[in-house]
C-alpha cells in the first residue's frame, strides 16, 4: 500500500488505516455534505469542484477531466480507496449534458486505474428519480453511444426550446443510470472487485433546488410532481449518508444498483412494473 495515501491513525493502542475518497461537487448541496461526513468518520478526502477545492477543474471540458484523474493521482499518492462522482447540474442548457453524463463517466473511469491497489475500492455516481421523468430519446441515445459531438448539439437544439430544455436534465440521469446498469458488472468493474452503484435522489433541498420550494404553492406543485410520501423533501445529509456507506468497506457486494433515495417516488410512479 502506497504510504502517500494510506494515513495511519494511533487509536487506544490500535492502528488503523484511514481511506481516501475523492468527491466531485464538494462546493455545495450533496457533495459538500457527503465530504464533510466522511471527513468527520475519518477519511481523507480529495474535494473536487471548478474552484476553492483540493482539485479545481471544469468537468465539461476533456482537459479539466485529464487534469482531475493527474491530480488525485498526485494527492493520492497513486491510489485512492473510493471515487464519489456527485457533481451535477440542473440547468437547462447543454452544459448539463457536459458535467452529468460525460463529466461523471470520464471522472469514474479515469479514476478507476487508481482503485486497482486498494483493499477495498469502491465507486459510485448520481442519478436521480428525474430519470423516470419524460426524456428526449435523441439525446439519451447519443450519450448512450459516448458520442459527445452529437449529444452537446441535441442540447444546445432543446435548449432553445421550452419544452425541450425540460428534457435535458432528465434525459442525462436516464443514461448514466443506464451505463451504470450496464457497466458495473463488466470485467473491468465487478470482474476487478469493484461494485460500481448509482444512487437517484428525490427532490433534496439544496441551493439548486431553492427556487422551486420558495413558496408554499410551488411546493405543493413539486409534490405533485415529485410524489415523496415517506417524510416529504429531504436535507442532502441525507443522500450523504447512503453514498458514505456504498463507499465503505462493509458495501461488498452491491453491483450495477440505482438506488432510490427518494421518499418513495419510485415506488409511486413506477410501482411493480420493474418486474
């Protein structure tokens, strides 16, 4: 094990060893909670985002990607324990399509060589419950085909339109949860003892989300949409926590899951038709 990442702590005559995670969208919402948490458990944290970070990069762009997987090499010592992809956004402009879907994979495959010497390594991305909302087929299939060109020009397309721009959002989470689906069990992740897992968020109250929970009435609107009867909107602690465990060492067999942490969305909009 490589001494540069591995920080050994003295605890009542013990010795333990402390696992390095990097975590993408520390600067706010779920990836600052989740990087404060597992910092408080005693992990070493790589932070990413575009500034004020261990790391700043701009993961629309295939230099900011190269330099995120020289740089957590570098911090890492040549090896990390787990990857939290977490950055995103919500925006309707083709962007979205840069950081949720290209930015999140290259951020998890690029890392992933650095995984190959921890006992232990872990990965994990988001979703979210957006992704059983209406999607524009286009675009999905053009990220589903990896090919950037095409999918940045769909969204620059709907963009421009009301509609259309609604569709961007949605559409990257159902394609990431796809790749996730399709990739975690292949040999280059399960066959390497990596459990590679998604999670899909409902609606989590951030500063991304502010604007659509201001008032009473467009919260009652958001419900509507957004059904979440299990304790209504949720704090990004929350979703915090689940990504914390799917990172630990006790997650050993968990592969290629989206996991919806969502107040029970899911359960109400699709109900049994997964089967």
């Amino acid at each position: 094990m490589g001494i540069g990442f591995l920080t050994l702590l003295a605890c009542k005559g013990v010795l333990t060893i402390s696992r390095t995670y990097v975590v993408t969208g520390v600067a706010s919402g779920i990836g600052k909670e989740t990087a404060e948490l597992l910092s408080s458990r005693g992990a070493k944290v790589l932070g990413v985002d575009l500034k004020n970070a261990d790391i700043n990069v701009d993961l629309t762009t295939a230099a900011g990607r190269e330099n995120l997987v020289a740089e957590a090499g570098r911090l890492g010592g040549g090896q990390i324990d787990g990857v939290l992809a977490i950055a995103g956004l919500v925006a309707p402009i083709p962007a979205t399509v840069g950081v949720n879907f290209f930015g999140m994979v290259a951020t998890l495959e690029g890392l992933r060589t650095l995984l190959a010497g921890s006992p232990a390594p872990r990965a994990v991305g988001v979703s979210s419950m957006a992704s059983l909302m209406p999607v524009d087929d286009e675009l999905v299939a053009a990220m589903s085909a990896h090919d950037e060109v095409a999918a940045l020009a769909r969204a620059a397309f709907l963009a421009e339109t009301e509609e259309g721009g609604g569709l961007i959002y949605a559409s990257t989470k159902k394609a990431f949860a796809q790749w996730i689906r399709r990739t975690a069990p292949s040999k280059a992740w399960a066959g390497a003892s990596v459990p590679l897992n998604a999670i899909a968020p409902g609606i989590i109250i951030t500063s991304m989300t502010a604007p659509m929970l201001e008032t009473e009435e467009a919260r009652e609107q958001v419900r509507i949409a957004v059904p979440m009867p299990l304790n209504g909107f949720a704090e990004a602690i929350v979703p915090a926590r689940l990504l914390s465990w799917l990172v630990s060492e006790e997650n050993t067999h968990l592969c290629g899951q989206v996991i919806f942490i969502d107040g029970g969305s899911d359960a109400v909009i699709r109900g049994d038709s997964t089967w």
